[in-house]
C-alpha cells in the first residue's frame, strides 16, 4: 500500500508482523482479497477500522487481516490458506461491515468531543 497510508495491520495468531513474514505469508496464504471501502470523513473510516480489527480472526481460521487507511479510505486485505477459506472471511468481513456502517449512519457523522474544565 501507499507510503502516506498509516498501517494499522492487525495481526491475527497465524502470523507475526515482520517484513521476513510478509514474503512467506503470500506463500502460506495464497488466497488475497483487497477492498478500498470509502467512508464521508477520515474520522468515519477510522472509527470503522477501529471497529473491525478489535476481533482477530480465529486460530482455525488461517486468514490474516490487515487494515490501513488512506485518507477517509479503509484499506482492506484478507489473505487464507484456500479460496473456501478466504470466502468465508470475507463473507464475516462484509457483514461486520455492513454493521458498521449502518451503526455509523444511525448515530450521524462523529463529533468532536471537547475538553471540559473544571472552574
């Protein structure tokens, strides 16, 4: 992904967040889905990652996911032994975020909190 992305990769148990993993989990995890899922304000698309990466994915699972954001951009990537397996992670990918955003649209756009002073 892009240098001015921040990674805020999420590591599942299946593997660990060096460079040196980077090359063997394309080969241990074959399988790629990428989204770039637009959001109507960076703060919005942090709160939706914030939101997805708090459950890494179970040890049984095989898939890794990591998430990045590129302005009012979440960066997705779903990697996994096996296309049955990768498709039932982006199938509980989806509709987490499905969740997500409709909770996002249900409470409107995130305000800012301001600090309270004690006089």
């Amino acid at each position: 992904m892009d240098e001015n992305v921040e990674d805020n990769g999420v590591q599942d148990d299946y593997m660990d967040s060096d460079e040196d993993n980077e090359v063997s989990a394309s080969k241990e995890l074959p399988a790629v889905a990428k989204f770039e899922v637009p959001f109507n304000s960076s703060r919005e698309a942090e709160i939706a990652r914030n939101s997805l990466q708090v459950d890494p994915e179970p040890r049984r699972g095989g898939s890794k996911k990591t998430f990045a954001l590129k302005d009012n951009i979440l960066c997705v990537e779903i990697r996994s032994v096996d296309v049955r397996q990768l498709r039932s992670a982006v199938c509980s990918f989806m509709d987490l975020l499905n969740l997500v955003t409709k909770t996002i649209d249900q409470f409107g756009p995130p305000v800012q909190q301001s600090k309270k002073m004690c006089v």
